[in-house]
C-alpha cells in the first residue's frame, strides 16, 4: 500500500509539473518572444484559461502527501520553512501580475506587471528545481525526523548545506532551462506569426543546453548521492525513465526545426516525466534521505500513514482524480486551437 501511495505522489508532481511547467515557461520567455503590447497578451492569452487549473494539481499533491506520508509532510513544511513561504509569495505575484494586467492600463502598469509576471515565473523554477536538489541530496534528519537548513551556508552539500549549495543550484538551473524550453514549446504550438516564430527559434537554441545540463545534473547527483546508482543496478528495468527522458529530448531535437509543434512539445512533456520519473525510482524507498546518517531517513516505511487509512483514503482520491482530470481534459479541449492576437481585445 505505502508503495502504491508513492507512485501516486509521484505522479501526481509529475502531472503538476508538466501542466504548469509551461505557464512558468510561457511566463519566463514572453517578455523574450514578444515585443508589443499585443504580443505579450497573446502570450499570456496562450495560458490564459488554465494557468490556475494547473495549480490545482500542487494542491491537491500536497495534500495528497500530508494523507499518505503526514511524517514527510511535517519534516519538510518544519525545515523548509523559509523556501516554501518564497514559493507561496512567488505563486502569489504571479498571479496579482496575470489578474492586475487585466485591470490597469498605462505606459507603466503593464510593464511593471510583465516584469514582475516573468520575475517571479523564473525564480519559481529555479526553487522547485532546487527543492528536488535537496530530497535528491538528503537533508540533515535528526532522530526525531525533524531537520533545520538555512537558506545558504558554504555553498557544498554535506551534513551543514544550506538549502542552496552548488548541487541544488545546478539543479534549480537545469529546471530553469527545461521549463523555458516548454514553455517556448508551448507558446511556439498555441500563437501565431512573429511569436511563434521566435518561440520556436528559442526552443531550438534552449534544447541543446537543456541537454548539456541533463548531463551535467546526472553525473553530479551519483557523486552527491551513491546510493542512486544501486537502486538502477539493482533493478534493469528502471532504465526506460532515464530512456524516457532522453527520446524526449531528442524528439524536441526532431521535430521542433521541422516546424511540428505538437510533436516537439509533447516530447517535451515525455522528457520532463522521464526526469522526474527517474528520480523518484532511484529515491525509492525514501521519500527525504538524510545526509547525517542513511539510517535516519524518511521512507515510504517509517513516514506512511495507518494502513486502513490509506485503503478507505484510495477510494476517495480515485473519486477526487476522476473529477479533476475530467475537468482539465475538457479545459484542454475547449481551449484547443491557435490564439488569435485579435481576440484578446482587452482580455489580457
């Protein structure tokens, strides 16, 4: 049941990531890819009816986690204090920036909104990348499965590492690049004209260090962390998720000079769940290694909740899932098609 539980976790940040990965994309390249007034607004017309949709998906993730894994949930909300009251101000401006666009007018308010719009998209992903450089590496867990990490120290992983130290902002600069890159993707799929065009000239430059940084993030995470190459060997069949990710990467590489959009994004998509897909099986069984001792680590074991619980609560999230994917298939097809620069008026 605990196993069955972290897959769910898993998936569901999964989905999370891939959906509103490309608003946080769309917000860090649109002052980027366009050059107008008009522009930006078909830019942000292009997330426009789904950006918060998809931010239901972290909600309900989190809550998710705080059911099945409550010892998890505490360690991490105690010890990440700092970084998560960031992310829920940066979730916060960006959408005061998309809402107050809508409502201001004048040669500085806009400006100022897309500034503050791609600003805090931008950080956003550096600091969700750099939260999964942290579970990646290991916190300092205590006996009692609690742990303190200020927001820098020395800038190295060990035992004393801050929250950032040069793993995770690697990693929270590879999750910058991978985001940009679909976020370009998708602008280049759902405008039109010069917009496009440029997205897709960004994505087509963007991949190629997307690329070097994958590489980069896998050769440090088995120097940060050795277990994770046990986990790998140990189980052959673990190597389609790395797969995954690499035929993703080489699809955008594929079809996206060939002006197939559809393709290029959707390999994309495959390339971020081979990504998050691999880490979440190397990890397993720990939900939050512990960089003091391994002994002390959280696992699907030691932080899952009653196991009745977790049945009678399985009913009820495959109901919640039922619901939440039926709306977003229908928010997906409703909004299909091109975004026409003239049927913003003054929409966004």
């Amino acid at each position: 049941m605990e196993t069955l539980w972290f897959c769910l976790v898993a998936l569901m940040l999964a989905v999370y990531v891939v959906l509103d990965g490309f608003d946080l994309g769309a917000g860090i390249v649109h002052l980027v890819v366009a050059r107008t007034d008009s522009e930006r607004r078909m830019v942000l017309g292009s997330i426009g009816p789904v950006w918060d949709g998809n931010e239901v998906w972290l909600i309900a993730a989190g809550g998710t986690l705080y059911f099945a894994f409550p010892a998890l949930y505490a360690a991490s909300f105690s010890g990440f204090y700092l970084p998560l009251m960031i992310v829920l101000w940066l979730l916060t401006l960006r959408g005061v920036a998309v809402e107050f666009r809508n409502h201001t007018s004048g040669a500085v308010w806009a400006p100022f909104w897309d500034a503050v719009f791609a600003f805090a998209s931008l950080l956003l992903a550096v600091f969700f990348g750099a939260a999964l450089g942290n579970v990646v590496r290991g916190v300092p867990l205590d006996a009692n499965g609690r742990f303190f990490e200020a927001l820098w120290t020395n800038f190295r992983p060990g035992p004393d590492a801050g929250v950032l130290d040069w793993y995770t902002i690697l990693v929270g600069v590879t999750a910058l690049a991978a985001l940009t890159l679909q976020g370009a993707l998708w602008v280049a799929l759902k405008t039109e004209g010069e917009v496009s065009r440029r997205s897709q000239r960004l994505a087509n430059r963007v991949v190629w260090l997307v690329a070097a940084l994958t590489a980069a993030i896998t050769f440090a995470s088995y120097r940060v962390q050795p277990s994770l190459a046990t986990h790998f060997s140990g189980h052959a069949w673990g190597a389609v998720f790395p797969a995954l990710a690499i035929l993703g990467l080489a699809g955008i590489v594929l079809f996206s000079p060939r002006g197939r959009e559809r393709n290029a994004f959707l390999s994309s998509c495959a390339y971020l769940l081979g990504m998050l897909s691999s880490a979440a099986f190397s990890l397993y069984p720990y939900v939050l290694p512990a960089s003091t001792d391994p002994a002390l680590g959280l696992t699907v074991h030691n932080a899952m909740a009653p196991v009745y619980g977790l049945r009678i609560g399985l009913i009820w999230w495959l109901i919640g899932m039922v619901l939440a994917t039926g709306y977003t298939v229908y928010a997906y097809r409703s909004f299909a098609g091109k975004v026409k620069t003239e049927a913003h008026g003054e929409s966004y």
